[in-house]
C-alpha cells in the first residue's frame, strides 16, 4: 500500500494528543512534516516518532508534490487562510473546529473548496462518536417519534483557558466558551436531527466572571497559565433559542459561572422517549410501556472518534465520499454560531431563512 504523505500544521495540544498519533497508527498515513513556530515542539515530535521533517513556514511545503493530506491545528485566527492556502495548493484539508472566527471567514473557506476541487472537512469529531451515532440512528428510525426540542448544557464552575493568551482574545478567537464549546454542542445536536435549516436564532452573550483577572478566583486553568497583560474580551456565558425546520433548540454555554457541577449534557426531547446524552460518554433513554416508565443505558464497543474521523479522511481522499463532517455541512453551525454573537449584539432575533 502506498501510504499517503501527511503533513500537520500546528504542534499544540489537539496536534499532539490526537491528530498525531492517529495519523501514526494509521496504516495509510505517514507524516512527512510536523510544522510549528516554535521549532522544539515540532522537534519533540520527530523525536518522538522517529519521523518526518521540522518546518517552521507551512508556506515553504505547500508545492511538495508528494503531501496529499494536510491536518490544520492553529490558532482560530489561522484556519482560513492556511486551509485556503493548502486547497489552492492542490491539497485535501482537514481543518479543526471551529471552521473559522466568523461565518464570513467560513464562507471563503466553502468557495475556495468547491473551485479547488480537494476535500475540506472540519474536526467536528462528535460526527464520528460511537455514542451520538447511536442516538442519530435512533432518531432517523423513528425510535424516539418526533425530536421537537433539543436542549444542550455546556456550563463549567470556573474553567476559563488560559486568561489573556489566544483562547480569550477575541482577534484570535473569534469568541469564547460559544466557539470554542458550544461549536461541538450546536454542530453535534445539528447532525443527530439531519442538519436542519436555521429559521431565526436569539441569544445573549456575557463576560463577566473572567473580565477582572485580579478578581477571578479559580483552582486550575487549562491551556496554560494566566497572563497578566493579555486580553480577555471574549464570552464566558451563552444562552440562546435556535428555531429550525426541525426542533427548537436551546442552549447555555460557561467557561465560569457561580454554579457547581459542571453540567455537560445534550437532552434529546421525542414524543416516543428522550435522549440524555452526557457528553463524551453513554446515554440514558427515557420512555413508557405498558404503563410503566423505563430508563435504558445501552452498553455497546466504543471506538476512538479522532482515529475514524481521520481514518475517513484519508479513506474519502480516493473515494470521493462527502463526509458528514463537510464543510458544506458544518457551514450550518457557523451561520448559527454568528447569528448567536449578532442577535448578543444588536438586541433582537435574527431571522436566517423561511
């Protein structure tokens, strides 16, 4: 077999821990490139898997005839402009979540890949989840009647990342815990009930907790220390009301709130039974027979989702299959996501389509 040549932009966390060791355990993947600014974390890769090449500018490989597939794991700042850069070069992408800072962004992004020709897909890995396919087959047989409501929780005690680096900084972000969490919430409640149209989208955005970092008390912060003259302009709490040609949906999003647990969950609304689905883990159906009412936890192998969505991305590349996790699709969460942060904004309900 003639294993397709690779090349990874961006040696931070999601590089590192999953993209990376999926295209090394992959049987029709080798990575020629690792690139990253800093070059020691780009070193510590070949180092470590005894493969491939350091490269600081991706610019400097985007007409090595031999790269086939390209992973993009930057800052959000960074998504279009290599994804486009690498289409235009004749090379298939898949690009991590979000898409991009804004709709618009994404937009271009969706141009450039139909004139180019090439795969794009976005890293929307919860379309390759063993769990949420499972409630997807479920609601597409009918198993649960009508889904008219679908409600998803993404809210955390004190989890802010980072304070003052590129997760907080709204020029690099494009926004916080909404593009950053709710990216996965929105686009996985999306796939589940068929991707429907957006109608109208309301919603409100806050930054509270986190603004004053001298007044923001916390026990850890993921994504690595505080930084005392960084920025922090970026949402900490969402709450929004999605009208589609399918269910409603609505939504609350925190990086921090005054409020413990932390409650991640999607609730699946039917008029048969009803879905929980604890995010990243099992599921619990809710439903009623011969007057009595039944709670059912399915127990099924779990596959690794990182290791099928690239496994599909690679395999799509010869087959030509348009994967769930296409641009075209996910352009749906990003129109939604930025009618979140408009309708925040301008104070009123956008109205997206008939």
């Amino acid at each position: 077999m003639n294993k397709k040549k690779v090349a990874v932009i961006g040696c931070g966390t999601i590089g590192t821990t999953q993209h990376i060791p999926a295209y090394i355990k992959n049987e029709k993947a080798e990575i020629k490139y690792f690139c990253d600014l800093i070059p020691e974390k780009a070193q510590a890769m070949v180092d470590e898997y005894g493969c491939g090449t350091v490269v600081t500018d991706y610019k400097k490989i985007l007409n090595d005839p031999e790269i086939e597939a390209v992973s993009v794991c930057v800052p959000n700042n960074m998504h279009a402009q290599i994804a486009m850069d690498f289409l235009k070069a004749g090379k298939n992408v898949l690009c991590e979540k979000p898409a991009a800072r804004t709709y618009a962004e994404a937009e271009m992004m969706q141009k450039v890949q139909k004139e180019s020709g090439k795969v794009l897909n976005i890293g929307v890995v919860n379309r390759f989840n063993t769990a949420v396919n499972r409630i997807k087959n479920m609601i597409d047989n009918g198993e649960l009647g009508e889904v008219y409501h679908v409600y998803g929780s993404f809210r955390s005690h004190r989890s802010i990342p980072g304070w003052g680096g590129w997760f907080t900084t709204k020029e690099i972000s494009g926004g916080g815990v909404l593009i950053d969490w709710g990216v996965h919430f929105l686009d996985l409640i999306m796939y589940c009930c068929g991707d429907p149209n957006p109608k109208t989208v309301s919603g409100k955005a806050f930054c509270k907790l986190g603004k004053k970092l001298d007044e923001y008390t916390y026990t850890d912060m993921w994504a690595g220390p505080p930084k005392e003259d960084g920025v922090y302009n970026v949402d900490d709490f969402i709450t929004g009301f999605i009208r589609t040609s399918g269910p409603t949906i609505s939504l609350n999003g925190a990086w921090a709130q005054n409020i413990n647990p932390d409650e991640m969950y999607i609730d699946f609304m039917g008029t048969k039974a009803g879905v929980r689905l604890s995010y990243g883990g099992n599921f619990k159906i809710f439903s009623a027979k011969d007057g009595a009412l039944l709670e059912t936890v399915p127990t099924y192998k779990v596959e690794q989702p990182f290791e099928k969505e690239i496994d599909a991305f690679l395999t799509c590349i010869d087959t030509g299959e348009k994967l769930p996790s296409h641009i075209d699709s996910v352009l749906i969460t990003a129109k939604i996501m930025q009618a979140l942060y408009d309708s925040s904004e301008q104070s009123k309900e956008m109205v997206l389509g008939g």
